[in-house]
C-alpha cells in the first residue's frame, strides 16, 4: 500500500491508525471530553440509526491500554501469517468487513434478544481480529498456540471450539463486560473467509499444477 509514495504495509498501518485514537482517547480523559467521543463513536443499538457510522467507528476505540495491546498483539501475529497466505488486500478484507459484521451481530443480538440491553455500547476491534483468526482456522486449522491459563499448546481449531463454548454460556448468563456477540460474529465471518480463500487456493492448484499420473 501506498501512501503518500512511500510503502506501508497495511498491517502496520492499522495498528498505527489504532494507538493513534487511543492517544485521542487519553488526551480526552485529561481534558474531560471522554463522554463526547464514546456517545457518538461507540456502537449503541439503541442509536444506531441516528449514528450509522460508528458501526465502524466503534472498531477503533479501545476501553484501556491493556484492551488496545491484547487486540493488535494478537492481530500482528496473526494478521502477518494470513497476509502472507491470501496477500494484503485479502487480509484487509477480511479485517474491515469481519469487523462490521461482528458490529451487525451486535446489533442483531441486542435487538433480537436484548444480548445485550441495546442501550449498552460496544468498542474494539476484537471482532475485527476474531475474523482474522476465523480465516486461519479454516486455512491453518492445526496451527499450535499457547493460550492462558492452559500450560500446554493446543491447535487453532480446538481453541475456537472451546472458546464458542465459552461466550455461548457467558451470554446465556451476565456476558461479564465481554462482547462475545460480536466476536462470534467475527468468527464467523471470518471463517466464511477463509471458505472462500481456501476455494480459490484449491482452484489455482488444480489450473496450474494438474494431476499426473504414472
């Protein structure tokens, strides 16, 4: 990507553009303005349809320092590994539109099943970065990581079956301050992503690389 005639990767730029609002943030509560910014930036069902944009607007506020490293932490590590399989633009893809579908599960939800109450708002990219992780689930399904507080290493896809057996019952009950509506909704998002990439891998393979036979 290019901008302003200098190469940025899009990864980098997003995790800048991230801690950038994040300083806004900060610089909001020193000056007392911090209700401006979450009234009219953070996902609220109960006023999205006088306020549209914070469907997206909502992806890039953060509730603390430790909530804005946790989400690009995790989004660098795995957004490098699915860039490199479906390239940047996918990898964008995947963010931005993983990212307003977790928002409209919000919505749907809160609305459908006052999951949460609609007056309550949503903010975070964690939606945003449980579709990029949904994309690698169906692309490096055993890819091994390390996930507190178990001591031992476990493949993607069982962590994403424990997980969704996690946020299922925290919803069923208090939802503990954590939007797991919308990070489900990223999930699935994203695997529905990771579907359609893996598709066109499996196309590519068989046009260009043809079965022999001997």
């Amino acid at each position: 990507m290019r901008i302003l005639g200098n190469n940025v990767r899009a990864l980098e730029l997003i995790i800048a553009l991230n801690a950038l609002i994040f300083v806004i943030e900060v610089f909001a509560i020193s000056t007392g303005s911090t209700g401006f910014i979450f009234k009219n930036f953070a996902l609220t069902p109960a006023s999205i349809m006088q306020e549209p944009w914070t469907i997206i607007t909502s992806m890039f506020l953060h509730a603390d320092a430790w909530h804005l490293f946790f989400n690009m932490f995790v989004l660098y590590f795995f957004g490098m590994y699915l860039e490199r399989l479906v390239g940047e633009n996918n990898l964008l893809k995947t963010y931005f539109l993983g990212g307003i579908l977790a928002g409209i599960a919000y919505l749907f939800t809160s609305f459908a099943f006052n999951i949460p109450p609609p007056h309550i708002s949503a903010i975070g990219a964690s939606g945003a970065v449980f579709a990029v992780m949904g994309a690698l689930v169906v692309l490096r399904p055993r890819l091994a990581l390390f996930v507190f507080p178990f001591p031992f290493p476990m493949p993607l896809y069982v962590w994403t079956i424990i997980y969704t057996f996690m946020a299922l019952t925290d919803m069923m009950t208090s939802m503990g301050g954590v939007a797991h509506n919308a990070h489900l909704g990223g999930l699935i998002a994203g695997i529905y992503f990771g579907m359609q990439f893996k598709k066109k891998m499996i196309t590519y393979v068989q046009e260009y690389y043809p079965r022999r036979y001997f």
